[in-house]
C-alpha cells in the first residue's frame, strides 16, 4: 500500500520599509529515496520573480530567488505531490542482542566512514549529564526506542519558549521546547555514545494527533550496523515511517533551514508560514 500526498507550503515575508536587494533560499523540496516518490514539484511567489534551482552542500535540491526590485511585501507558495510507501521499519532491524553490533560501532572503519554525524556542534552539545543512560546488555534499536521515549516522557512540547539557538542546558532546565530542540537533545546524547546521528527536516502528516512545528518538523536518523539509518522522532515517540516525509539532513538545524537568506532594509520584517499535508490511500493497480 502506498500514500498520495499533497503539500502546500506558505511564506509570507513583510518589511517595514522596502527592501534594498535580497537573496532567498528554500530548502523544502521532497527527497526522492526509497520510501518516497516526488512526483510533482511547483514554486511561486507574488511578484512573479524567476525562480533559480540549486543543490545545496549534502545534495538537497533548493529554490533560490534574486530580486531585482524593492519589496514590501512577498508570498512564496509551493505545491509538492508524493507518493510514499507504507512499509514496515521493524522488519528491517535486528532485534536480537548481539556483542558485534557494540563491536561494529565503535569500530575504527565505521567510525570513520560516518565521522561527520558523530561531531558535535553548538547546538548539539551537552555540559551537564542527562538521567538516561544506554544499556549494553540489550540492542542498539531497543536503546534507541527507549531514548525516544525517554524524551517523550520527561519533556514537554510548547511553543514559543525556545528559538533555533535555544542551548542544549537550558531545554534540560526547563523541560519544554519544540522538535527542533528534542532532536538536537537526542543526537548529543546518542552522538555522545558513539551513534552516528543526523537532523533531519520534512513535513509530517498530523492527521493522528501528532505534534509538529506549524512549519515544517524535525526527527533523527541513526545509522545502526548492519542495519542502516533509522529514523526516530522523540516529539512524538515514533519510528520515523510512512507519516514522515523527508526533505534534508545534516549535522544540526543550522544545515537545513527551511528558508534563509539576506535582505537589505532597515526596519522591523516578519515572516508569516503555513504548512497544509493531506493523505489518501493510493489505489493498487
């Protein structure tokens, strides 16, 4: 079984007082990869700008636009449509406790060859210790399974009490925050044991009374030996599965911000964003 997907994406940008030049990038376009399909892709805005297409530095497509005129105001709409294939993550991983999982892991090759998502970064590191602990006597996926809960558990999610450069040592304080913060908590302290860990963005589909940035949302992915990445979304305690559509990854948000940039203009500018994802089930032919 598969799911159709539609998505459509929202930005409002406006500025006190118009805008001298501006360069704006957008990284919000669906992966292709195995569990997702883009079938169709379109980007606009308001004022009729052309639209450039880039690949950003780990490979993601991304939207650019140079305007050549002063702006007040601009509204940026895109519409994706993707098929995504239902599938089952358990089947994929190994859940009996083996000594050579540990032994793969903290081996020199596999060190290396993931040795950009076991760095830390300032949005990733922790100064104080964290209650969870990883137990060696069961699997790393089970260990996993009990950090994402762990963090559903002990935290909670409120908006408006954090911003993307919120510290590690002040979400622990005060035990609330957004996915962005509870993924930057969960890679330091699975980082920090020796598992290599990525932020990745997307868009998920909330129609079970998930949470999720009114933006776009955010959950790790591990990379298990002998398994391969897995993905774990500790604001919901999920597997990262059919109801997680991909767009980026990197080592921190910092890598895969939906939409940056530089304005030219003085004055106060807000940005206004609006993210709708609808489902059908995919009829089998």
């Amino acid at each position: 079984m598969n799911l159709d997907y539609k998505i459509r994406y929202t930005a409002k940008n406006t500025y006190e007082n118009s805008t001298n030049g501006a360069l704006w990038q957008f990284l919000i376009i669906p992966e292709n990869n195995d569990s997702q399909q883009l079938v169709s892709d379109e980007f606009s805005n308001s004022l009729n700008i052309p639209v450039e297409n880039s690949i950003n530095g780990y490979g993601f497509r991304t939207y650019r636009i140079r305007p050549r005129l002063s702006i007040e105001e601009i509204i940026f709409t895109a519409d994706f449509q993707i098929i995504k294939k239902v599938e089952n993550i358990f089947e994929r991983v190994n859940h009996e406790f083996s000594e050579k999982e540990y032994q793969d892991l903290r081996s020199l090759a596999f060190r290396a060859e993931n040795d950009m998502f076991l760095r830390f970064t300032n949005l990733t590191s922790l100064h104080q210790k964290v209650d969870f602990e990883f137990n060696e006597k069961i699997n790393l996926f089970k260990n996993l399974q009990n950090l994402n809960s762990w963090i559903k558990n002990e935290f909670t999610f409120k908006t408006n009490v954090t911003d993307i450069d919120t510290d590690l040592n002040h979400i622990l304080e005060i035990k609330q925050g957004v996915c962005q913060d509870f993924t930057h908590l969960f890679i330091a302290i699975a980082r920090k044991f020796g598992i290599p860990s990525r932020y990745a963005s997307g868009y998920l589909h909330q129609g079970n009374g998930y949470f999720g940035d009114s933006q776009m949302h955010a959950w790790v992915e591990c990379n298990i030996p002998g398994t391969g990445w897995i993905g774990f979304d500790p604001t919901n305690n999920l597997i990262a599965a059919e109801n997680h559509i991909k767009v980026a990854h990197g080592k921190d948000y910092s890598d895969c911000p939906p939409l940056k940039g530089v304005v030219y203009s003085s004055g106060k500018n807000e940005t206004e964003y609006s993210v709708q994802v609808s489902a059908q089930q995919q009829q089998q032919q």
